[in-house]
C-alpha cells in the first residue's frame, strides 16, 4: 500500500464497520446517511438497481423487527475484510463475510443469516463514501424474529428509483 492507505484501509473499514452497527441498533436514519451518495443491493436480479439514501432508511424500518428494547436484538459481525485501494483513482472495492447473530424472548442465541458483502468506495472532498454494497446471502436460519418478510424464498429485490 502505498502513501495514505492506511488512512484510508482504517477509513473503509470503519464504514463497513458502521453499516453493521447502525442495522443493530435499528438507526436506520445512520444507515441511510452512510448511503447517501451510494447504493445497496442484492445481486439476486439483474435489473436490481439497489437503493440509496432515505430510501433506503425507509425500507429497512419497514422489514426489520425493532424489539422493546429499541434495537434489532442481533449483532451483524463483519469479518474477512479484504480491501483493494486506488489511492491515485480514489476509489476502492473490498470483500467480506458477514454472520448475524440473534437472541430475543421467542428465539435462543443464535446465527441466523450468513453471506457476503462486495462493495465499492469513491473517496470525494478527502472523505471516503459507500458507492455501492451488494449484499449475498448464503445461508439463512430462522430469520422470523428479524426480518417482516420470508428471506428464505430467494429473490430480495430492493425497490428501484435511486
């Protein structure tokens, strides 16, 4: 890595960091903030363009349970971070596994959703953005005490209209 980069590795990181933190504590007006200038998706349909911004925000306070306690009662950990930097372009991509971990008052600890991540960066004004998250499942347990929908059925389109 050359001059800068680990400024911007620990930048990246924390951002990759930060999604999962905001999802746990069902801050969704945060998650919405780190995708304001980029896009999340799933790559389950081609013409799937992902979602951005307060659209975003929106979606996932729709389809995730928010417990009494005000969060999710799940851990997101992100591990595996393999991240490729362009320091001259100013833009990055990186890799990661994810794993999310889930106890309430109807469900013992558990996993209950593992996949990955593949993401995109552009750094602008000095500060590093998401551009764009699309996000694999691969593995799904019992997702009913998280998600409002059956992510077991395949297909998770996000709506269109970045």
């Amino acid at each position: 890595m050359g001059a800068g980069s680990w400024e911007s590795h620990h930048a990246i990181s924390t951002l990759m960091f930060r999604y999962a933190e905001c999802v746990d504590q069902a801050n969704f007006a945060g998650l919405a903030q780190l995708f304001a200038h980029g896009h999340l998706g799933s790559p389950s349909a081609a013409s799937d363009q992902g979602m951005t911004g307060e659209q975003l925000g929106r979606f996932y306070a729709k389809t995730n349970k928010v417990h009494p306690d005000g969060t999710l009662r799940t851990r997101h950990l992100t591990t595996n971070l393999m991240i490729d930097i362009d320091e001259p372009r100013n833009t990055a991509a990186a890799r990661s596994y994810y794993l999310v971990l889930q106890a309430t008052e109807n469900l013992p600890f558990q996993p209950i959703v593992a996949g990955r991540y593949e993401d995109r960066f552009d750094r602008i004004d000095g500060e590093w953005r998401f551009a764009e998250r699309l996000v694999h499942v691969d593995q799904i347990g019992d997702v009913s005490e998280h998600l409002t929908f059956d992510l077991s059925q395949g297909n998770v389109r996000f709506p269109t209209g970045r």
